[in-house]
C-alpha cells in the first residue's frame, strides 16, 4: 500500500507519482489512506485513463450513459476521424464543421458524438464515411472499442442510460476532467484555473474560431509545441465545478467578473500567436 517506497523496476519521479496520487485523490478513487475506495474499483475496471472510468460513472448520474461511452470511444481514435484531401480542402472542412452545429456547438466531445450518432443512424455505412470525408476505419475501431466498454457495464452494475441533453452529457463530461479547466483572459487568452498556466486552442477544434470566446473550457488534454494547445475542448458553465467538485473548487476562486465586458479579439490572431507556421489544414509543425 506505499507506492511512494515500492520497489518499482523503472520507478517514475515522486513528483509525478505524487501528483498522480493527488489526482486519484479529487476523483474519489482513493480515500485519505491512500486505499481504492468504492468507486475507485469500479473505475479501476475499465481500460482507461482515471479521469474517462470516472466520466462513464458519474454519466449514471446524470442518465447519459450510452452519450458517455460514445464519446469515450471516440476520443479513443479522434487524431485519426476526419481528413483532408489536397484538392478537396473547402469541401471537407465544410462537411467537418456541419457535425457541430445543434448539439454539436458546444465542443469537440459533442461533435464526436454527433459524428458516430450519424454513422450509426446510416447503418455504419461506407458511402456515408466517403461523403463526410470521414476515416471508416478509425470508425469502426470506435466502435469496437464502445462494445467493449459497454460490455464492461455490466460488470460494474452501471445501467445504459440515455440523455441526449447537451447540459447533462457535460456535466458528465465535466466531473471526469473538471481537474482540466479553463478560463478566458481580458487579452483573449485562456490559463488553467489552478495553475494559472496559459493555454490555447488548438486549430483543429469546432470551437477555434468561436465568436464570441467562451468563458469557460473543460479539455481532454494538453499538447506541446511551441505553445501548449488544449485538445478536445467543451463549453462549460463555472458553477458546474463546485456543484461537481466542491472539495477542489471554491465559489470565490471561479469569480469571472461576468457583468464586466471582454474585448472583442481576433481569435485566430490571438490563438496562433507564437511564430508557428500553419498548413492549409490549420494544424502546427
């Protein structure tokens, strides 16, 4: 039970397997000994990162857990789900912004969801994937990665729910990451709300052009070039964090000042800022 002095092979850094434990911790999988709580065995069943096996059990909560497993399974394959034809470009982008409209425009995760809702309502068909300039094989690896997992529910006695609410799957969302928060700076910025570390939005999200800047992001993960870019990002509302996680989060910490007004910003001044050359398709080198 001291995995501080366990005799690891190749040990990692205290820092980060202290850091690790702290986050075990805010995600209720370890208790104040250090010891697998309740919860924390149920996550431990699932074959996926902590912060994903605790979304898909907080989605019982909020009734949205087939919505849960969808994006899951998505963010499994993402890098690999649209792309670009040289002499298609116009046509493509198109069709990738087309799946985040309606539920969709409120991040990344829901434009994954609409994208396999999609599929799956063409009876996971082929055309379909080659109209929407979409990679049937990342697809169909997916789904094979949502059957598993949902073949795992019943191990855990988590019911298959369903909620197609926008608020409800975010809140899900959100209790998984709330660790991977947000917040827009007056000069158009974002830095996390613990660390106070600046962040951006990487140009391949639904949501990098966004006009207005929302408030508020919860992102899946950070990635490093010469900035670090926030990946897989949803819209979020602050006062969800103390609702779902009032142990990390204090009401006065998340004051926004939100009767003062933001400037208006060029987004994608402000975001591709830093002396990176951008390709056609947006992405950084």
């Amino acid at each position: 039970n001291d995995l501080i002095y366990f005799d690891f092979m190749d040990p990692p850094p205290a820092e980060t397997l202290i850091r690790s434990l702290e986050q075990l911790y805010a995600l209720g999988a370890l208790n104040d000994k250090g010891e697998l709580t309740k919860l924390g065995r149920r996550m431990a069943e699932f074959p996926t990162d902590p912060q994903l096996a605790k979304m898909l059990l907080a989605a019982e909560k909020y009734k949205c857990v087939e919505e849960a497993l969808t994006i899951c399974a998505m963010l499994g394959v993402n890098a690999g789900i649209f792309y670009r034809p040289p002499d298609k470009e116009v046509h493509a982008e198109n069709a990738r912004m087309n799946f985040a409209r309606g539920v969709g425009a409120n991040g990344d995760h829901m434009q994954l969801m609409n994208v396999y809702n999609q599929w799956k309502d063409t009876n996971f068909s082929r055309n379909w994937c080659f109209e929407n300039y979409l990679q049937e094989r990342s697809l169909r690896r997916a789904r094979d990665i949502r059957d598993q997992l949902e073949g795992l529910c019943d191990r855990v006695e988590l019911e298959k729910t369903s909620n197609p609410d926008s608020e409800a799957i975010r809140k899900a969302i959100t209790a998984g990451y709330f660790y991977h928060t947000a917040r827009l700076q007056k000069d158009g910025t974002f830095k996390t709300v613990k660390n106070q570390h600046s962040v951006h939005v990487h140009p391949s999200s639904s949501l990098y052009k966004h006009d207005p800047l929302p408030r508020w992001l919860v992102y899946h993960q950070l990635q490093f070039t010469r900035q670090e870019y926030m990946r897989e990002i949803i819209i979020i509302n602050p006062e969800w964090l103390v609702e779902i996680a009032p142990h990390y989060y204090k009401p006065k910490e998340l004051d926004d000042g939100t009767t003062k007004k933001m400037p208006k910003v060029n987004v994608k001044n402000t975001v591709a800022s830093g002396g990176e050359r951008v390709t056609k398709d947006g992405i950084f080198y």
